[in-house]
C-alpha cells in the first residue's frame, strides 16, 4: 500500500505546479476554497468535491480584501492545526495557505467586479465585500486550475456572483452548489457562530425559524412580501440580542426583489445577533 500524504502547499508557484501536474496526467482537480476555521458544512463540501473529482485542493485564506475597515477580519477565527488534521482525515490531496504577502504583493493594483449582482442584499451593507471575494476566487482559481468548485448556499449571492463571473470571463470552471448544512436545531453552521455566547445562541435559531414562518405564510396564501417581512421581523425581535440588518425577497438568478410572490423567491436575511452577523437564505414556492 502506498501513503500519499496530503500536500501542505504555501507558495504560489509550488500550487501550480503541483496541480499543472496532476493535469497532464488527465486529473480532474476539485477545488474547495475556504477561510478556515472549518465545521461541518466545509467538510461536507469537501466530500462533495473528492465525490467529483480525482484530485481535492482545498484553500485556507482569510482574505483581508473582502472584510470592510469595522469588520471582523482581526477577530476571524483561525485554528490551522486543526484544520489541516480534519483535512487529512478527510484525505484531501492538497491544501493551498498562503501568507497574505504572498496574495497581494505591496505593488497588488487588479481587481475584479461583478457590478448589478452585487448592489443588493449583503452587497448593500458590505461595500466592496464582493469584489474582494471575486479578486480572491479569480485568483485561486488561475493558480489552482480547478475543473470544478464548490461553494455552498448559505452565501447564495456569493454564489451567484462567482457563477455571473464565470460566464462573463469564460472559464471553463463548473461551479456546484451545496445545500446549506445546519445543526441539529436547523441554525446555518458558520465559522462565525463560534461568537455567540450561550444565551446568544438561543436567538440565532429565529433567523431559521423566520424562514419557515415565511414559507409557513406563503404557503397558505399571503403574496405580498412587505407583510411577511413585517411579521418575520416581528418574530426576530422577540429573541433576545438580535438586530435585523435585511430581510428581502428576491428572484433566485437575478436577485432583484420581489413584491408579489407568484413564483419561487429567494429569501434572504442578515441578522446580528450580539455582535455575530448571521445570514441564511431559503426557496420558497408558493
Ligand atoms: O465563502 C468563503 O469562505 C469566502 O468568501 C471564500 C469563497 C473562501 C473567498 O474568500
């Protein structure tokens, strides 16, 4: 039996040529781009990618470019360590870290931007969170050279803004979505609920539960988006340390809103819950 033992990759030249390597011998590279601090729902993208692939590369980069100036970059959880032993478990072929630096050079001047896609929903309240997550993604594609990524729903405008990026710069790129995976009481895993405290979490569960009173509401017949905001508003503030930043329904492709529901929409929402802005999303059919 042979052990390959998983790649700890840091400097960019050494990922390509890693994975120019693996592509001339006909490898089809399945690329899972993260910020670490990885839980459940990363590793579940991560058996969806060794699922489609002969070879997963997984990234670990906290990528300063697409936190605003108040945002919690500093704050981000990190646990590299434990990162990369749940990596090997899992068996992933290579992980690609980074130094900052290495990213953006001091002389660092291109970026890209998906322009309407992003105006909306988080893009509203997160100026320039996107076109950092899209000079990111566009990156570690070129270096990693991937057939396929994935990404999970829970950031669905994420989504739609890679998918929108590569169509209109033609990669051959294909992109999978994967359902949001949620515990047990059906709160959206993320690295970022490690910021609640006890009685904090208690409350992050309203944004999950706002969700199905929506679906409950349009369900037995309410079309008009504006009451079912209020009344999932309503439902929010009667949880303890929760401020609402949006609520929204929008079309699922172009994310424009919706004021009568006729067809699925998308409903979208952002919550803080004590100082942890939560997002979670669902389709909703009338
Ligand atoms: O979804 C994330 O974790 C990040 O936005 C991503 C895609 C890794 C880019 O930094």
């Amino acid at each position: 039996i042979r052990f390959i033992k998983m790649e700890i990759v840091k400097e960019i030249s050494k990922m390509k040529e890693i994975s120019k390597f693996w592509k001339r011998q006909g490898y089809k590279i399945a690329f899972v781009p993260t910020m670490g601090f990885l839980h459940g729902a990363h590793l579940a993208l991560v058996k969806k990618a060794k699922e489609l692939g002969d070879k997963t590369v997984v990234s670990i980069f906290v990528n300063p470019l697409q936190f605003g100036p108040k945002e919690d970059f500093r704050e981000y959880p990190r646990d590299l360590e434990r990162d990369l032993a749940l990596l090997e478990k899992e068996k992933v072929d290579a992980v690609f870290i980074p130094e900052t630096e290495e990213m953006y050079p001091p002389d660092f001047q291109t970026y890209v931007e998906v322009t309407k896609l992003t105006t909306g929903l988080c893009g509203a309240f997160r100026p320039g969170h996107f076109k950092g997550v899209t000079t990111v993604v566009l990156k570690l594609f070129n270096i990693i050279n991937p057939d396929i990524a994935i990404f999970g729903e829970k950031d669905y405008q994420q989504l739609q803004v890679i998918k929108q990026m590569i169509k209109d710069l033609n990669l051959d790129i294909e992109i999978v979505a994967h359902p949001t995976v949620r515990e047990k009481d059906g709160l959206a895993m993320s690295s970022r609920n490690i910021y609640l405290s006890s009685a904090e979490r208690e409350s992050a569960i309203s944004l999950y539960k706002a969700l199905l009173l929506a679906q409950k509401l349009v369900k037995e017949g309410e079309k008009d988006s504006q009451k079912i905001k209020e009344e999932m508003e309503k439902f929010i503030y009667s949880f303890p340390f929760t401020k609402v930043q949006y609520i929204e329904f929008v079309d699922p492709q172009t994310l424009d809103p919706i004021d009568k529901i006729n067809k699925p929409v998308l409903c979208a929402l952002a919550v803080y819950v004590g100082k942890a802005r939560l997002i979670d999303n669902m389709l909703i059919t009338p």
